[in-house]
C-alpha cells in the first residue's frame, strides 16, 4: 500500500510539473510551484525528486512513455501507416504537446539540462523513422530520397506542424496537414515540364 500511495503521488508531481512547465517554461517553472500544485511542502517534493533536474528528466520520460510513437525504446515498432493515428493522438492532448515543444524550444540554449535529453532521442528517433521507412518503401520512396534522407524531414514536419498547431489551432489542422504530407511521401514529386518546355515559359 505504501509503495502504491508512492507512485500515485510520484505521478501526481509529475502531471504537475507538466502543467507547470507549459505554463512557464523550464527556466521559469520553480519546485515551489509544483509542490504547491499538489500540496506538498519543497522539502516534501524533494524526496520523490531531490532536484529540478531529476525532475526533469522524469517528466521528458514519461511524456515518451505516454507516447507510444516518441520513445526511443519503441522505435523499432513505428509504422509510417500508424503514424497519422499518433499526430491524431497528440491533438488531443495540448498540454502535454505544449510541455514538450517548450522544453525542446528551450533545450537548445548551452548547458540547457534537457539539450542531451533531446540529441539523443532525436538520434533514436531519426533511426526509428528511417527503418520504419524502409520497411513501407523499401531504399527509395517514391521521390528518389532513402530513408535516411527521408527521416530527418519527417520529423522536422511532425515537431514543426506542433508549434504551429499550439500557436494558431484554428488555423492548423495539425492531423490533416500531417495527412497530406504523407500522401506527398507516397506520390512522390509531380512530374514538371520537360527542360525545352519550361525555357519556353519563362
């Protein structure tokens, strides 16, 4: 009982420092505030996590464990066919998306406590994309990239249509726009005019 009544407080810091961390950023996210959130005194919420930085590195891997798709140690599961239902996924849930895009945001400054956090799951995830590439398409995809030129590219749309989809939801349909871009990796580039017939255009 005691062990469980743990966990659940563990995870109720957790959840707080979340919310806390999407309202105010890293840097501006304090463990006062969190320990007020879920009635805990500092000196409490030091025995679950003794410093902002452990605490940290909890909240980043649990958001990966809630992610099915962002966890470097399921990458080798991902399907390019599942992926639209993961953009779908996260729509639904904002504060999280809105946790991850300010500490990776953040994560680039120096000696940022993140920054390695994040270079190596975008070095887990690139590999798990590509393999997931391969195994849709095998060496080339239909525009002529392998999938190891392909990976970075897919990522960069995923994280990038979030920010867009946190700062303008109305305007950012992050699942649809997810969608066609992936029809644009299964069609490939349109066809454009022959070189003779395009000189003549200009």
């Amino acid at each position: 009982m005691a062990r469980a009544r743990s966990e659940e407080r563990r995870a109720e810091i957790l959840r707080a420092a979340l919310e806390v961390i999407a309202e105010r950023g890293y840097r501006g996210a304090s463990l006062s505030a969190v320990a007020e959130r879920v009635g805990l005194t500092q000196q409490g919420l030091l025995h679950y996590f003794p410093t902002k930085e452990s605490l940290l590195v909890a909240v980043l891997e649990e958001r990966d464990q809630w992610d099915t798709g962002a966890s470097g140690r399921s990458a080798g599961a991902w399907r390019v066919d599942l992926l639209d239902s993961l953009v779908e996924y996260n729509a639904m849930r904002p504060g999280i998306v809105q946790t991850f895009s300010a500490l990776l945001g953040e994560s680039v400054t120096d000696e940022h406590p993140a920054r390695g956090f994040f270079t190596q799951r975008y070095v887990q995830v690139r590999a798990g994309m590509a393999g997931a590439l391969r195994t849709e398409y095998g060496e080339r995809l239909p525009g002529g990239l392998t999938p190891e030129q392909a990976a970075p590219l897919l990522v960069a749309v995923m994280d990038g249509l979030q920010y867009q989809w946190l700062l303008d939801p109305r305007s950012v349909d992050m699942p649809a726009a997810f969608r066609d871009f992936l029809g644009l990796l299964r069609r490939g580039p349109m066809p454009g005019p022959a070189p003779a017939e395009a000189a003549e255009n200009l």
